[in-house]
C-alpha cells in the first residue's frame, strides 16, 4: 500500500487554526452551493452535494445555512458563483491544480497569480497539468482502537483500491463511482471522519529537501488561505 502523504499530516496540524480564521463556514458554502448547481438539489441523486453537505454538518454548519445555499445555486435567488481550476506549478516543478469557487473571475485569478509569483510558483497552460491528476473518492477512517490490519482488509473487501495509513488515520482511495458504496460499508464498524471526491494524482514524486518542503508548504498555505479557493492538489508523496 502506498505510503501516506507528508501534506495530509501537515494539512491536519493546522486545520485548527483555520477554523480559528473564520473562512472555514465560507469555503463549505461555496462548495455547497457549486455542487447543487452543478448537480441539482436533491443530495440523494447529486454525490457530490451529499458529501459537501455531510463536510458542512461535520463543521457544524447550521442547517439553515446549508438550505439556503442549495436554494440559491438552484434558482431560488441569484448565483454568480462558477467553478474555476487553476493549473500551476510550484517549487521544483512540482504539479498543482487550485480549485476554486468565485463570482469574480478576473480578481481571483489575479490574486492566484499574485500567490504564485511570490512563492517561486506560475500559472501552466490548459491541461499541462490536470492530465496527471483522476478523480478518486477519498475516505479518512480514525482507527480509535481498532486493528489497522483489520480495518485495511474491509476497506479491500469492500472495493477500496489503495490505502494509506499513519499513527493517526486511515486514508482509503476508491474509484469514483464505488467512494459511496465503500464508505457505507466501513461506516458499519469504523468512525469516518470525512469522504469527498478529490483529484489524486497518479503518480507521485518526494520531496528529500527540507529547504523545498518549507517553499512548497508557504506556497500551498498561502493559496488555501486565499478566499476563493476551495481546495488545492498536489504531485507530491
């Protein structure tokens, strides 16, 4: 099984610290409401707004809040919110696609540019980058107490492809299509504590510099930390 990424771990040490920055209720909107548009309304035919919606609720987001934003994207009040990906480069090379939910196309890019050029990072031409990348369904298991083993067999059993694993949490990488399938079946005996789809890149590359570590985590925290920007992906192992 593939080793567990170094950017999920530090991704985790400041999730805190992003919640305390008040943008977190902002982003999980957004997603909502970019989903329900994309998708229509209703969660039990739209994956994806199901997800966005359960990532709303595990911030406890109130419902109101959740309401009204599937109202909006769906014709209920006016949306201008558009999705937008962003293919970059970083430090050393290294692949980025920055996903991104905005009502200004023409700021935000200037701003994703801005974060770029101060961070040894450009901007890549259509598909230089996002052909690297495949949708995967993306499902973190806490392991409490429970056999790693075990919980990796089930996971496999279920239909899981890859699993990741650290002293924290268990990370399971499924198709697309089979993410629900195979987080129902380990929500029967393990504690999820997210699944959403992601792009996941299909071949990874690591990072032995320390110096390029730091470059490419100021890079990455600067853009998450952008208003727009709802979720970035790397190459990186």
């Amino acid at each position: 099984m593939s080793g567990h990424s170094k950017w999920r771990q530090i991704k985790r040490q400041k999730g805190a610290s992003d919640e305390k920055k008040g943008k977190i209720f902002s982003k999980l909107i957004r997603a909502v409401t970019i989903a329900a548009k994309e998708g229509g309304a209703d969660p039990a035919a739209n994956f994806k707004l199901r997800l966005a919606i359960e990532k709303a609720r595990a911030a406890n987001m109130p419902q109101d809040n959740i309401e009204r934003a599937v109202k909006k994207a769906t014709g209920e009040g006016s949306s201008q919110l558009e999705s937008i990906m962003y293919e970059a480069y970083g430090p050393g090379g290294i692949a980025l696609l920055v996903e991104a939910l905005s009502d200004n196309r023409n700021r935000t890019t200037s701003e994703i540019k801005n974060i770029l050029a101060k961070n040894n990072g450009r901007l890549g031409e259509a598909n230089s980058v996002r052909w690297l990348f495949e949708e995967k369904g993306v499902i973190i298991v806490d392991p409490e107490s429970k056999s790693k083993d075990e919980i990796e067999l089930v996971a496999i059993d279920a239909g899981a492809e890859d699993i990741q694993a650290d002293e924290n949490e268990i990370t399971v990488i499924t198709n697309k299509e089979d993410c629900q399938s195979v987080k129902n079946k380990l929500a029967e005996k393990y504690k999820i504590t997210a699944a959403e789809i992601q792009l996941v890149a299909k071949n990874k590359v690591e990072i032995e510099s320390e110096k390029k570590w730091q470059s490419i985590q100021n890079l990455i925290e600067s853009l998450e930390e952008q208003e727009d920007v709802n979720q970035v992906y790397t190459n990186i192992a």
